[in-house]
C-alpha cells in the first residue's frame, strides 16, 4: 500500500514531512509519494520553478527510502488534477491499495476539485486531522462521508479504492507563505524547513522579495 502526498511545495516543510511520516508510520505504507504540482488549479503558480521545487524535495527525502519524489505532473501540460495523476497511478500499481494524503482544508473544499467523485474509485482518501477539527456534517461532503468513512487503517487493505479515513496527525503551524515571506523580509526559515532545502534557497537566491 502507498501514501500519494501533492503539494506545490514551494517549499517543503516541516509541516509537510512530519505529517507524512505520521501517516506511514500508521498506515505501514510501503512508500509515500510526493508528488510536486505544475500548475495548482486553485491556487496562484508557484514561486519557485519546478525544477527547483523537485530539487528541493529530492534533497529533503534523501535520507529516508520510504519517501519517493514522483514528478509525473511537472511533465503534463495544463493544470495538475488529482484525478489524472491517480489515474496514471492505477494504470502502472494495478490493484495495489493507494491513499491519497490531503489535509482537513483541502478535504474541506474538495466538492471543488476536477471529477472529485470519482476520485473515490481510483484511491482511498486518508483525511490527516489535527486536535479540534470538525468533519463536515452536512450537505453533499457529509453525504460522501457517510457512504465512504472507515474507522481503523487496516480497513484500507482490504480494497485498492474507495474508502476514506480520518487520520490524526502531527499539529505543526507551518505554511510555506509563511516561510516565503520570512524569507523575503531577510529573515531566518531554521527549524522550519530541511537543512539541506535551506541551502538550496540560499544558493539560488529564492524567494528574496517574493512572497
């Protein structure tokens, strides 16, 4: 069974990592796909170049073999949907068990993302959950819980697709426009991103007056 992270990573964190090693820890993943965006459908285009991006990412993972820098999406015209990249997924993994990592934000918006009801049929959807968060409990996202919702890991086994569980995770208060602006005002991202993403930012000159 594998973990598939996206993001636009721009760039890795803490915050993203810590909570992936959460999940495959739990979820005894054999692997955990991180997979960096080309162009985010419901967001701005990323600051860094997808080059750089990737690169960051390589160099974050380098020390751990269950994590797997995937750039299928930065080869793809167009936006980056989740729907065609878990389909290019199914058609190389067969029928092994895929769980797609999305946060309790993006999960909240997901009635948003491109053909968001058939994503079910192609992954299980692993929700990662902080103290405090409120699953939706009405209307259609309520609906799709209700059909959907398994309550232990090794529920997700059992099938290659289509069930969706709540996951808590790590809390870490660390967005990457934080760190962008930090950056830009001169300040220090220690302790918030990878040393080795650090230097990369440092000897390309990223984010310096960009946020």
């Amino acid at each position: 069974m594998i973990g598939i992270l996206g993001g636009t990573f721009d760039p890795v964190h803490f915050g993203h990592l810590r909570t992936a090693l959460d999940v495959c820890e739990v979820l005894a993943l054999d692997e955990v796909r991180l997979v960096p965006c080309h162009l985010p459908p419901h967001r701005g285009r990323p600051v860094a170049s997808s080059r750089l991006r990737a690169g960051m990412l390589e160099a974050a993972v380098a020390a751990y073999p269950a994590f797997v820098v995937d750039q299928r999406e930065l080869g793809r015209e167009g936006p980056s949907y989740s729907f065609d990249t878990l389909t290019s997924l199914r058609v190389e993994l067969g029928a092994m068990p895929i769980c797609l990592l999305i946060g309790m934000d993006a999960f909240r918006g997901l009635t948003t993302w491109h053909r968001w009801r058939e994503l079910i049929d192609l992954c299980h959807l692993v929700v990662m959950t902080r103290p405090g968060a409120e699953i939706p409990a009405q209307g259609e996202l309520a609906d799709f819980i209700r059909l959907h919702r398994v309550a232990a890991a090794d529920e997700l086994r059992q099938l290659s697709a289509g069930r969706l569980l709540f996951q808590p995770v790590t809390r870490l208060e660390i967005s990457a426009t934080d760190i962008r602006k930090r950056l830009a005002e001169g300040r220090s991202a220690d302790f918030l991103i990878p040393e080795a993403v650090s230097r990369i930012i440092n000897s390309e000159g990223l984010y310096q007056g960009k946020q």
